[in-house]
C-alpha cells in the first residue's frame, strides 16, 4: 500500500496524530504504546491535548517521553472540550495529514495507517478519509441515539457520512484550517470538506471496548448540543459558493 515519503531526521513528521484527552489517566499511556506501534517505521509525531484533566493524565503521559520520542504534549489551561482540545492540537501539529482518535481507547490505532494510505493515494481533491465503526462497541442506547442522528444528519447535510462520530479520521491538515470553526465541528468535518469543494471518502474500522474510565457525554447533552450545530451547519452550506478552484493568469 502508499505510504507517505520519509523525511530526514531533523525535519517536520509527515503525520501528525492528535488525540484528545480528559482524564484518561488509565487509557493514555496504553494508547500512545499502540499508536507508536501502528505507525512505526513512518514519520510521525502523536500530540496528546490534555482539556484540564482532575487526574493524573499529564504525568502519567510525561512519564512516557524517553520511551516514546515522538509523544507531545499539549495542554489547556480551562476545559473546553473535545472539539476544542482536537484543534488545539491541530494547530500545534506539525504534519501535513492529520489522524485524529478517540483517547479512551476504543479507536484501534492499527487501523490509522490504513485511513492515511487511502488518502495518500486518492486524488488531490481527496481531504479526508474517515472512519466507520462495524460492531460498535458501545451500550443499546448510545448505539440506537447514534443511529439515529447520523441518519438525520445525513438526510439533511447530504455529507455521504453514515459515522461522523467516529474519531478516527485522517485529513490534511491545510484543509481542516479552512473550515470555519465552532464547538463540536469534529462531527461535521466531513460535511464542511464537501462544503469547502474537496471529496471525503470512509473506511471500515475496528472498535473496542472502553477498558478503563467513563464516558464524559450522555445522549441528552448531545441532541441538544446537535439541534443547534445542525441549523448553523445548515445555514454555512445555504451561504457557500464554490468557484471550482483558481488559476493564476
């Protein structure tokens, strides 16, 4: 399969991956361990957001940095969430593709190289690669509420996506930086990419059980979060023109 060029030593990662992270103190280091792993023998870097964890994510973190050279650290100085923490890493990456997963492990990190390979080799218009969960590993309700949203998501934003809520995505990073930002834009990328002019494409991707800590949302905090990000998501499509690109003359 494509892989990204490889780079000298000194220079910046080909790949950059963000992981979110809110008191994960349990789950973290166990991933950075798998993402090292997935993406050995490519040019990478991992940057973990730390969004003001109360426990010990930071240190227990901090504590794999010799291990791991790869591994950076951000971390906020006020919670502000999961949309916000992915762009705060975004914004620090190096990179030009960007992979982003889930910190509580549930994401499999063997599943990356996979979604960068698919970008790597479709056409340049191609900006995103996302993943679908096949056998979710979550409760009956979190799966029938999901079901749910993306249908009527993509009944109404027509964004080709049956998973948007799958945080195992690789992009180009110049892409993402086009879009305009809001809070809980990480379940919209793909609508926004199609809106900005690129082409998304999906891929089958495995899922795991949480092993260790609890789920920080709950499907009511969600559907009213969506009402309101799908009317302004709505509204952004209504307002876009799209020139079919630019030549200089």
């Amino acid at each position: 399969m494509a892989k990204t060029p490889a780079k000298t030593a000194d220079s910046a990662p080909d790949i950059s991956v963000v992981v979110p992270v809110f008191d994960e103190e349990g789950a973290a280091p166990a991933l950075a361990r798998e993402i090292a792993a997935a993406f050995a023998g490519r040019n990478f870097e991992m940057v973990f957001v730390d969004d003001k964890s109360r426990d010990g994510t930071v240190a227990a973190l901090s504590a794999l940095k010799t291990e791991l050279p790869q591994l950076r650290i951000l971390k906020h100085r006020a919670n502000s969430g999961q949309s916000r923490a992915i762009r705060t890493g975004i914004l620090g990456a190096r990179g030009d593709i960007i992979v982003t997963l889930d910190g509580d492990g549930q994401n499999d990190p063997a599943d990356g190289p996979k979604l960068v390979d698919a970008l790597v080799a479709g056409p340049p218009e191609l900006a995103l690669v996302g993943g679908e969960r096949v056998k979710r590993q979550d409760s009956q309700a979190k799966k029938i509420a999901s079901k749910f949203g993306n249908g009527v998501r993509k009944r109404l934003l027509k964004d080709t996506a049956n998973d948007t809520g799958c945080g195992l995505k690789a992009f180009r990073r110049e892409a993402f930086l086009r879009l305009p930002y809001f809070d809980h834009i990480h379940r919209y990328i793909p609508a926004l990419m199609i809106r900005e002019g690129y082409q998304v494409d999906f891929r089958a991707v495995n899922h795991r059980h949480r092993q260790t800590g609890a789920s920080k949302y709950t499907n009511f905090g969600r559907l009213m979060a969506s009402v309101s990000d799908l009317l302004g998501v709505m509204w952004l499509q209504t307002r876009a023109r799209n020139p079919g690109g630019a030549d200089e003359v």
